[in-house]
C-alpha cells in the first residue's frame, strides 16, 4: 500500500471509529455537542476514504474493483454517503447514523485485512461494464444495509412506542422501504449489466456459477419484498423483520458465496 493511499485509509477508519463513538454519546447519551462533532468527524472521515480511492485509481489505472481489498474499499464508500444523504433528508432516521458508520467500518475493516497489491487488471475484466456491475453491486449492497439499520430501528421504536412520537416507526418503515426499492433498481442494473458483459466475454448471459445463482435469490427475494409490501399492504413490524432476513441473504451471497471457486473469486 502506497504511503498517501495507507495515510488516507487509516485516517478514515479513524474517522468512522471516532464518529461512532461521538454519534453513539449523542444519540444514547443525549450529549448533543457530541452529537454534532460526531457528523464532523464522519464527513472527514469520508473524505479520506475518498481521497484513499482516488489514489488507488490513479496508481493502478483502473476503478478499485478487483480483489477483496478493492471491493471492500469500494463498497464502504457508498454506506456513509447513502447514510448521510438519508439523515439530511429525514431526521428520523439520525438515530440510526452510528450503526451506518460502523457497518461502514466494519467492511473496511474486512478490506484492510486483505492484501492491497497494485496489479492491472486481467484481461477478461478490462471492460466499462465491470465498473458498471461493481458500482451498481455496491450501491445495491449498501442500501440494502442501510434498509435493515431502519427495520432494526423500527423495530426498536416499536417496543418504546409510549416513548416516542406515533408518528416515526411509520416514518422509519417507509423509509427502509423506499431505500430496498431504490436498492432493488440498482441490483437489477448489476444483474443486467454483469449478464450482458458475460456475453461479451463467453457468449452466454447466465452460467448457474455460485454467486450469480445466490444474486438471483437475493434479487427474487427483495422482489417479494416489494411485492409484499406494495401489493398486499404489508407494513410495520412484519415487513421490518422481512427486510432483515433479505439483508441476511445478501451478506451471505457476498461474503459466503464467494469463497467458492467460481469466475467471480478473481474479483473479490
């Protein structure tokens, strides 16, 4: 790892750490000045972590999209920035903001782990579609993560409801399920997009392999999710314990699924 790269991460990680533990203090805590330095510290924290992507990209000459390292630096990014624009838009949802930056570190944690070797890509994956699947597959994979911290938390609210305003367990619900919707599109694009560059490559769209047979169970099972929820009227707590049981499906298509040998291993 090249020393801005390293500088950059480890000022991230230490960034989420503390933002954790601020937003933690200010949620739990009621200390609201801690709160507030909490937001600070995750904003910087996220720049970094910006910054440790942008000087990959420029080292290697290709997206970070290729090994465990990359995916996990990748993926990471997207769960604050989603987290952030989330609680911008709807303050409901800012007790949730210290689990959004720990599910945030905790994968950039799993990346850091891996080795972080500068290597081109391999031929097979020299294609713009692979940054398309791997950006819409990320994109998916964290509002999908964020979605369950909201059915965690309503779920929560739901226990407390003679300590809370009535009117945010159902605010909190229908913003985890606004978020599965906006995560089922891109996971649809990452579907798509990876059958079409298989095309390209082997001249089949679909080969039944591990992961692109767990990523279509993910898919179908978000499907009944929405399906569920707007068709039937499934709401509150029942749709909430739903989301969760998806995101258990989708961590173990993306970390379980991948130790199998498959084409997809020489990305992840």
């Amino acid at each position: 790892m090249r020393t801005l790269e390293g500088a950059a991460l480890w000022a991230a990680v230490a960034g989420y750490a503390l933002a954790f533990a601020a937003l933690s203090a200010g949620t739990f805590l009621g200390r609201e000045r801690l709160g507030r330095a909490g937001w600070r510290l995750a904003a910087a924290g996220w720049a970094a972590h910006t910054l440790a992507i942008a000087v990959r990209w420029i080292a290697t000459g290709h997206a970070p999209v290729q090994g465990a390292y990359e995916n996990s630096l990748s993926g990471a990014w997207f769960i604050p920035l989603l987290g952030g624009v989330l609680v911008r838009q709807y303050r409901p949802a800012i007790r949730a903001a210290p689990f959004i930056v720990a599910i945030a570190l905790l994968l950039l944690g799993n990346g850091i782990m891996a080795p972080a070797v500068h290597l081109p890509l391999e031929p097979p994956f020299r294609s713009n579609w692979l940054v398309v699947h791997v950006a819409f597959a990320w994109l998916a994979f964290g509002s999908y993560l964020v979605a369950s911290v909201l059915a965690g938390y309503h779920l929560w609210l739901s226990r407390r409801r003679a300590a809370v305003p009535a009117a945010r367990p159902a605010v909190i619900d229908e913003l985890s399920a606004k978020l599965i919707a906006f995560g089922f599109v891109g996971d649809t694009v990452m579907i798509a997009s990876g059958a079409i560059w298989a095309h390209g490559l082997w001249g089949r769209y679909w080969a039944w392999d591990p992961i692109e047979t767990w990523s279509l169970v993910s898919w179908l099972t978000y499907a009944v999710y929405l399906h569920l929820r707007f068709t039937l009227g499934w709401t509150g707590s029942r749709a909430a314990w739903l989301a969760l049981g998806a995101a258990a499906v989708v961590v173990v298509t993306f970390f379980g699924i991948g130790v199998v040998s498959d084409v997809h291993t020489q990305l992840l």
